[in-house]
C-alpha cells in the first residue's frame, strides 16, 4: 500500500475516532496536523449533530412549541387582517 493512501486511512481515523489522541500520537503527527484534524472532526460532529439536536428539541418542548405555534397563527391571522394603522379590521 502507498504511505499516501496509508496516511490519509489514518489521518481518517483520527477524525473518525470517539476517543481523544494520546500525547505519543501528537509526537508523531505534530501538533499543527494534530490541530487541523481536530478541527475537521469538529466540523463534522457538528454537521452531524445539528440535523439530530434539532429534533430532539423539538421532541423535547413538543408541548410548549405546539403552545407558541398556535399563537404565531392567531398573530399572523391578526396581522393579515389589520389595516395600515395597525388596527384590527374585524
């Protein structure tokens, strides 16, 4: 196997990995690929959680969302009938 693709399955790895690198690994890596993978893998967590945190809230305040909802149509409905002064026309 090339060290090209070696390194890059490796550097992959890293990024991949649930569990932080070992003082030894930054030795051989250096700190600066070491940095740059890190913040790799915390882009990636980040895309990947956002999509899965949002539902979750959204499972979460279900109760109070459905709460503030209603209230947003009553304020759009409010807002739809209102003349230009702002006042209500029914």
């Amino acid at each position: 196997m090339k060290l090209s693709k070696r390194l890059i399955e490796g550097y992959s790895g890293v990024v991949a990995s649930s569990s932080t690198i070992s003082d030894e690994d930054v030795a051989v890596i250096g700190w600066q690929t070491t940095v740059k993978l890190f913040r790799l893998r915390e882009q990636l967590i980040g895309a990947r959680w956002s999509d899965l945190a949002r539902d979750a809230v959204k499972d979460a305040i279900k109760d109070e969302l459905s709460g503030i909802l209603a209230e947003e149509m009553v304020y759009n409905h409010q807002s739809e009938t209102s003349d230009e002064d702002g006042w209500c026309s029914f």
